[in-house]
C-alpha cells in the first residue's frame, strides 16, 4: 500500500495544476469489485498558500478479473450521467499510462457519509427501505429515459438494432460460459437452448443499460438518500428489460422474491419504473430476461470461479462468488425451467 501511496501522490502532483507538497495521509484498499482494484484515499497538499484535504477513488485494471470490460466505458458513464438526476461521482482523470500505477486506472471523487449494503443480508435498510426502493426504481427508469446519444455514450458504446439486443446480450455471456466453465453445466446450457428457441419481443427503444444494477451497488445516507450509483463497468446499450430483470433477480432478495433487492415490492418498483421511462413493461419481455439474468449470473460466477482455481485472482470474492452465488443461482434457475416447462406442457 505504501507503494500506491507514494506513486498516486507523484500523479496526482502532475496531473492537478497548481498543487504542491502531495501526500496521501490514508490509504485503503476496497474488496468486493468484480472487475477493478479500488482505493479509497485522502490526499493533502498546498494550493494556493493553504492546505487542502480531498478525498479519491481509484479503480485500477486488476492483473485478473471476474469480468473483462473496459475502463473508460465506467469513466464515460459517470461522465454521461454526473450532474443529472442519476447521482454518480464526479469523474477525474482517465489514465492509460503504465508508468504511474502499471496499469490503467481511473479516478473519481470520493463520496463521504455514505454506505453500501453488505451482500446477502436479509434486511440491510432496516426502517429505511421504503424510501431507497422508492428511489431505487426512479433512478433506474432516469438511466433509461436519458438518450444515450445526447448522452454522448454512443460515440464509445455499440447501438444495436432493438431486435437484436437479446441475441447479442446471449452471444456474449454464452460464450463466456463456453470459455470459462470448469466442468459440464447442464442446468445453464438448458436455459441457453430455451432462451434461443424462445426470444422476446423486441424494446420500444434502445436504452442505456447499466449491466449491474443492483442492491450493494449503490450509496446511501443515514436518512436513506441514494447518493451514487456505482460500478458501470458492465454498461452498454440494450433492451431496459436486462436491468430491470437483473435488479430483481431473486439472488439479491435473499429470502423474499416479492422484494427486489429486499427493498419495496417489485409490482411497486415496475410502476415506478415506468412513470420515471416513459416506457411500460412488456411481461413477455421480462420473463426472457428473468432467465437470461440467471444465465448472465452463472457466466459471471463460473468466471470467478476459473480466476481462482487457476491462480490467477486470488481476492476472497470470488471464491465465494464461486461457490455460494453458483450454487444459489443453479437452484433457481433449474426451478424456473421446471416452471417454463410445465407452462409449455399445460398450453
């Protein structure tokens, strides 16, 4: 750690004018990120005759990940959305030179006074969930009523065709399962072959997606204010329904699926969801990506599982995302096809 210390205060005095005498008075490293090192870290330096304390997130390339993206796709979205009413940190520096920490990072404000929901907690928001769910679904339908255009984000982000967003979503993460898999997996290869026999219809429109929108992937104050949206690192353009499947997936209710993410009922987020789109919720849409959520869960799992294993990423998270997250989401999705199957059978 002392090693980043010394090195971020170098960057940080050539990067920001004015400022001299740098130094980084703590320092700590932040686990349970899927696909980049974080550092949360306190600098003081002169400027300007006085002395000025500021605090920093750094999010630096990992030497393996659960997930392979690219930085500057998280950079662009905070960019994208920094100053609306989808709260994210203020993005900094976007940095691709080796020299200063050895791999390209990025770095943005840091937001104090805050926590995030430990994972797999059956009441993490206590008295406050009514009023974080509330703004939970609001803040999810404000990332899919922007223009990713007027947004700048389709200079840095494919924009398929709507018909095609679920075969290009299936695409990738199939194939991240064909790649990584440590051993045979019938009950997600099952879904992949109903998924393809069974697309959904096609969005009204192409949307923002932010890939990992979620309980714990979020800020919030003691009074229950959601203060930043964190981890873009998945985001892309797509069919909304992605999002909206993936935040309700039942791996984040833990216990109680009628509550996605253990906040408000899901039937009260959709409806909130689609007075802040614009856009109403097609249920065959959802369903096709109910599955396909899992399947995406599984891919990311079994990934995690791979980088372990192999040595190649030696973090706890994904050990435990290995085991416990693989297990939980093979037991549903195995009950969700027996329940697509005897739909089948009964029609």
């Amino acid at each position: 750690m002392d090693e980043i210390r010394q090195r971020f205060a170098r960057y940080l005095a050539a990067r920001m004018e004015g400022i001299t005498d740098v130094e980084i008075v703590t320092a700590a490293r932040l686990h349970g990120g899927a696909s980049r090192e974080t550092y949360r870290l306190r600098a003081r330096y002169l400027q300007e005759g006085a002395t000025v304390e500021r605090g920093f997130v750094l999010r630096r390339d990992p030497t393996g990940s659960l997930i392979e993206t690219e930085r500057d796709v998280e950079y662009n979205a905070y960019r994208a959305y920094h100053g609306t009413d989808v709260p994210v940190p203020e993005p900094l520096f976007l940095e691709m030179d080796g020299q200063w920490l050895d791999r390209p990072f990025f770095v943005m404000e840091e937001i104090t006074g805050c926590t995030a929901a430990p994972p797999f907690q059956p009441d993490p928001y206590g008295p406050l969930r009514d009023r974080i769910g509330t703004q939970f679904w609001n803040i999810l339908g404000a990332i899919h009523r922007a223009d990713p255009a007027a947004r700048g984000l389709t200079r840095c982000l494919d924009m398929p065709a709507p018909a095609d967003c679920w075969r290009q979503a299936l695409d990738y993460w199939a194939a991240v399962i064909d790649a990584d898999a440590l051993s045979p997996q019938p009950i997600v290869q099952g879904a992949i072959r109903w998924l393809r026999r069974n697309p959904p219809p096609a969005p009204p429109r192409v949307t923002v997606i932010h890939g990992d929108y979620r309980t714990g992937n979020f800020l919030y104050d003691d009074t229950g204010t959601i203060r930043a949206v964190l981890d873009w690192e998945m985001c892309h353009l797509g069919d909304p329904h992605e999002d909206i499947a993936w935040a309700a997936d039942p791996l984040w209710a833990f216990g109680d699926p009628t509550r996605a993410g253990t906040m408000i009922p899901t039937e009260e987020g959709l409806r909130l969801w689609t007075q802040a789109s614009g856009m109403a919720v097609n249920p065959e849409s959802l369903r096709w990506w109910q599955v396909f959520a899992m399947v995406k869960g599984l891919a990311i799992w079994l990934s995690s599982s791979r980088e372990y294993a192999t040595g190649s990423n030696r973090d706890p998270i994904l050990a435990f995302s290995g085991w416990f997250c693989t297990a939980a989401h093979n037991r549903m999705l195995a009950e969700r096809l027996r329940d697509l199957t005897l739909e089948e059978c009964a029609a």
